[in-house]
C-alpha cells in the first residue's frame, strides 16, 4: 500500500514547542495544520513566517485559527482541517500557559484562567476531533505535559503545576478510554527549555535563600529576577528542538493505505 502523510494539527503553534513541532513533522512528510489564535492580528507575523517557511520548502504546512479557550474555535479549527485534508489523523496538545507567583497571591479566577488554557482546552479540541478518529478507527492524541505536577518545586508555578496535573490525570483517563477505538495516547514531559511560556520555568529552580529573598519583594521584581536567573541558564533554541524530535518519533512515520 501507498505511503500517505499523517494528518496532524498542533495547538498553539506561533512559538517554542508547537512551532519547532509543526516544522519538524512537516519535514518529516506529514501534513500539518499550526493552530494559531486570533492569526488576523497578533500572531500575523508568525502565521506570515510559517507560510513563507512552507513555500520555501515545499512542505505541507499552513495556520489555522485556534483559540483552546472556546469550543466553537476548536470545532472551526477542526472541521477547516477536515475540508482542508479530508482526513485527521494526530493532536499535538501543545497550548500552555502559566502564571508566575506565591500560590497565596493568585484568586481562584487566576487558576482557571490557566487551567482554561492547559487542561480544559484539550477537552475542547478532543470533544471537536475524537468523533472523526473513532469514525476512522484510528488516531493519536500527544500533550505536552510538565515534569514538574509533584513536589511544588520551584516555587511560584503553583496555577501551572495544578493544571498540568489535572491535564495528566484526563490525558491518562482518555488513554484508557480509547485504546479500544484504535487510538493512542501520549504524554511527553518536557524537562525546562528556553521559549516564550519557558521563560518562567525553572532550571533547578532558586535556592533557598533566594526564594526567601524573593518573597520580600514585589512580584513583578520577583518574575524579572527569575526570568533573568532562568534566562542566563538554560541553553537556547536548540534543545527545545529535541522536544519536537521526540513529538515526530511518536507520531512515527508516514500512515500507509
Ligand atoms: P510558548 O509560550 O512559546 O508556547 C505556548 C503556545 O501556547 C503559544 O503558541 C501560545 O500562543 C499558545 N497559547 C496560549 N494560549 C492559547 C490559547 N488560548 N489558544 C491557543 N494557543 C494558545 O511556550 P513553550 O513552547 O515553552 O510551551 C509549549 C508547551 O510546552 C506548553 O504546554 C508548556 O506548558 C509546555 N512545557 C514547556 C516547558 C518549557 O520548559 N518550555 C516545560 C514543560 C512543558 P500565543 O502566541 O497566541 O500566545
């Protein structure tokens, strides 16, 4: 049988993860749509970037609109990849975001805000494409998780931590609910990289005496000393690279029949 490209859509494409991921599985000879919110405005440029990058290479790689936060974006995205391609076959939940201080400081509205994005987000893209991967008897969801849901450390990423559990714990419930329809699931935990949402991450985290320092200060000094901290640690570019080397390894090669 004919060896034909996966079908794959990728959350949150514009940076870091999503858009090396995009990239990288379409190189790899699969056919991806780079999820992309409000692409009429802010992310013009990015949308602009990738379709140039596309042409240049001649790989089958284009945006579409995808804000996580709302189900009728999801079922737009969805069914726009349906038309485009007639078939999907992968979703890369990619999309995060998180906010940076002592737990005590943020409101409940803080939390759902992020698990808005991280957690409820996939349930909206899962509820927009699992009708079409049962229909086909086939499909893989991959998210992106975060090594660090357990412990609480480093500090001041408790909304993140909390959401990311959360979308552990329902991305483990879909893999067991799905294995019977064909379809797969996967985690990949990403250890701390350099790239938008990344720069409020830790790379071993402050020490003690550092986080006891931060405490005295305003938040606002507290994110730009960590930023600065993780910023001048943690290599660039180069490793997130392997998160998206890791993603096509999952997503394997190219589907046949
Ligand atoms: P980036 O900030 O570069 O990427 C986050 C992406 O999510 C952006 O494209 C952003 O789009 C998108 N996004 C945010 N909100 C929404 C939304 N409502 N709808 C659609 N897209 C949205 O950071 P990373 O590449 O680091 O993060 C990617 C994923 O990797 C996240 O899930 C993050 O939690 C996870 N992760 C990252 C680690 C790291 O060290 N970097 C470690 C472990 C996990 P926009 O440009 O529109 O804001």
């Amino acid at each position: 049988m004919a060896a034909a490209p996966q079908v794959i859509v990728v959350t949150g494409a514009s940076s870091g993860f999503g858009r090396l991921t995009a990239v990288a599985l379409a190189r790899n000879g699969h056919t991806v749509a780079a999820g992309m919110r409000r692409t009429a405005d802010r992310n013009a440029p990015a949308v602009a970037a990738l379709h140039r990058l596309a042409a240049e290479e001649g790989l089958a790689l284009s945006a579409v609109e995808l804000d996580v936060r709302s189900q009728e974006s999801a079922d737009l995205a969805i069914s726009t990849v349906l038309d485009r391609h007639g078939r999907l076959d992968v979703v890369v939940h990619n999309a995060g975001h998180l906010v940076l201080g002592p737990a005590e400081a943020f409101t409940a509205e803080d939390l759902a805000a992020v698990y808005d994005v991280n957690v409820l987000g996939t349930q909206r893209v899962n509820r927009a494409a699992l009708p079409h991967l049962r229909g086909q008897g086939s499909g893989l969801l991959v998210w992106v998780g975060s090594s660090f849901t357990r412990g609480g450390h480093p500090p001041f990423l408790a909304p993140y931590f909390a959401a990311k559990a959360a979308m552990d714990a329902l991305a483990e419930s879909y893999a067991a609910e799905l294995i019977r329809f064909g379809i797969g699931t996967s985690i990949v935990v990403p250890g701390t990289f350099t790239s938008g949402t990344n720069h409020f991450t830790n790379a071993g985290g402050p020490s003690d005496a550092a986080r006891d320092k931060a405490y005295e200060k305003p938040y606002g000094e507290l994110r730009a000393d960590l930023a600065d901290r993780l910023n001048r640690l943690i290599p660039p570019e180069a490793r997130a690279e392997s998160v998206a080397d890791e993603i096509v390894r999952i997503v394997g090669p190219q589907r046949t029949g």
